[in-house]
DNA sequence: GACATAGTGCAATCCGGTTGCATTTTCGGA
DNA sequence: TCCGAAAATGCAACCGGATTGCACTATGTC
C-alpha cells in the first residue's frame, strides 16, 4: 500500500495523528485527482463509518491537506493540497460537470482579481464553472438531449 | 404597497400567475436588494408556508425573474435580475461575510474568462469572494477576533 | 505496561430540500 | 356573473447530507 503510507507521512508532516481512517480518506482523495463529496467518500471506504469520515475530512482541512469547494449541488467537495500550495486554497477555479456531478481542477489557471467594497477583507474565493464535461458533452450530443442543464439536479454516478 | 404591485406588473411581465404568494415573495427580495437563502425568505415571510416560498422561489427562478447563488455553506440565494438582465444570470461576481452571512452583489464587475478542457461546454460560472463586510471587519478589528474564520460555520442573524 | 488524550463507531438529531395529495385560487370562456 | 379546468397553495411526510453525544478503542507518552 504505497499510497498509504505515503498518506501516513503527509499526516506525520502536517501534525495529526496519523490513524488508519484519516490515511484511507486522504489516500482515497489522493486516488482520485479530482475533488470528491463526503458522501462520495464514504461510499469510496465502506469499512469506514461515514461520521468518521467526515471528522477526518475536517481534521485534514484544519490541518491544511485538504480544501473544499462548494459545488452548485450544495455538496462540499474536498481537494488534496499540493505540499508546495498547503494552506492556500482557493487559487484555482473547478469545473463541474452537470450531468455527471464529476468535478475538475483547473490549476493552471490563476484566480481573477475582483474589487470588494470599501473596508471589506478578503479572506479567499471560489470560482466554479459549470456544464459538461467532454464525456457528457459528447454523449449528450448524440442522444439528443439539450434539457434544462442548469436546473437538474446533479443526476448520476459519480459525486 | 407600492413594492406589492410593483412586483405583481412584473410577474405579469413575466409571464407566469401574479399569485400574492410570488408577489411576496419577489417584493420581500427586491427590498432587501441583496441575496437571501430559501430559510431566510420563509422566516421574513411567516405568512406563507415555506414549501410554498421554496415553489415561488422555483418558478420566479424559471421565468427568469431571479438567479440563484450558491453560498460556501451551502444556502442557495436568490437575487432580483434587473429588467435588463434577465435571464442572464451568472454575469458578475458576489461576495459573502462570513461572520453575519450576508451576501451582496459586484455588479460592477465582469465574469472574467476561463479556459476548460477541450471538449467542455460552459453553461455557466459563479463567481464568490467571501471573507468580511465593511460592518463585521470593523466590528472584529475591535473585539480583536482573528478566529477560524474560514471554518466558522455562517453563524448569525441574516442567512 | 499504564495512563491520559484523541479518534472512532453507533445512534440520534437537525435542517434544508422535495414530494404527494387534498384544498383553494386563478383565469378564460359560457 | 358564474363555471370548470388548470395551476398554486398548505400540510404532512420523507430524504439525504451535516452534525452531535456518548461509550468504546486506538494512539502516544511516561
């Protein structure tokens, strides 16, 4: 289990305890590339209760291995901080795709600067694009489908 | 009740029934020209049963009357679209307090552009800076509070 | 190895969103 | 002005994600 232990270190290096639940979640999250729900989590990690993984999920935010992003579904969806950005969320904008609910990074790309009015302070953004991910797109596009995207409710598989 | 009629021609306008439920409903978020969640709504609106403000809002939403903007914890909020820009949601960036919840619009200011993965269809963006209105920074600048304001969970009075 | 502390699992609760259904309102036509 | 179909409303109930309390277990320290 590289990755695994290779999530253990991160937990080390952070300054959490690193148990079994929290190396599995970030490990998992690790995996998967792309932000992922609580509940796609604990579907991801049956052996684990889902409050926990929730816990964990917060712990690893708090410790700043993770960030979340709210996605248009009300889902929080969480991110593995790359070690040299750790603790500074929010300096890239994500995709989401409407149909699937699978949601993607755009790291490349820099957050916009925005003008807040008069003596507000600025503690972080969130920039989230919505539609279709190129599989949906061209699945939609043959079956013919040009519903009403924005109002359905984040439908199938994937959280 | 000027803002009651006033709401009424507009629903008209709109094409959909001036029912006094919607009617309410479109008055009590003009006058408070910022946006309010769907639970915000039915306790200004203790009149009207809160499955029926959630439907109002619903269908002000589809006659493109108002957008809605997913807030970081996960409260949906409605805004008016002024006459000239309805149906188009999505055109500016918004900005929430974290300390008392409030939400208000950058009007001014344009979606800026991003690029996605090739095959993506963009069906929209929502743009939110959060961290402290005007009141609440000069509020904590006092009480000296440089909390977990990032993790505080939308605490008090408005939502 | 023993202890204090932190983490985990389970059950239960909270809360926003959503649906089903019976009743009421709206609106166009008689 | 009255009538009936269609749409809107209120109520109760349900769903699913988030969150808490509490007893039990694992972790790390001495």
């Amino acid at each position: 289990m590289t990755k695994g232990t290779q999530a253990v270190d991160l937990l080390d290096d952070a300054g959490i305890r690193p148990t079994k639940a929290r190396a599995l979640v970030l490990a998992a999250i690790m995996e998967a590339g792309r932000p992922l729900s609580h509940p796609a989590l604990a579907a991801l990690l049956p052996e684990l209760d889902r409050v926990t993984v929730f816990r964990s999920l917060k712990a690893l935010k708090a410790s700043g291995l993770l960030h979340g992003i709210q996605g248009l579904d009300g889902l929080l969806r969480y991110v593995a901080n790359p070690a040299s950005r750790k603790g500074c969320p929010g300096k890239h904008p994500h995709f989401l795709c409407l149909e699937c609910g699978a949601m993607t990074c755009l790291p490349e790309q820099r957050m916009p600067h925005v003008r807040v009015p008069e003596g507000s302070e600025v503690v972080g953004k969130q920039f989230l694009v919505y539609g279709l991910c190129p599989l949906c797109s061209a699945k939609n596009q043959k079956s013919g489908n040009p519903a009403d995207l924005a109002t359905r409710k984040s439908a199938s598989a994937e959280k």
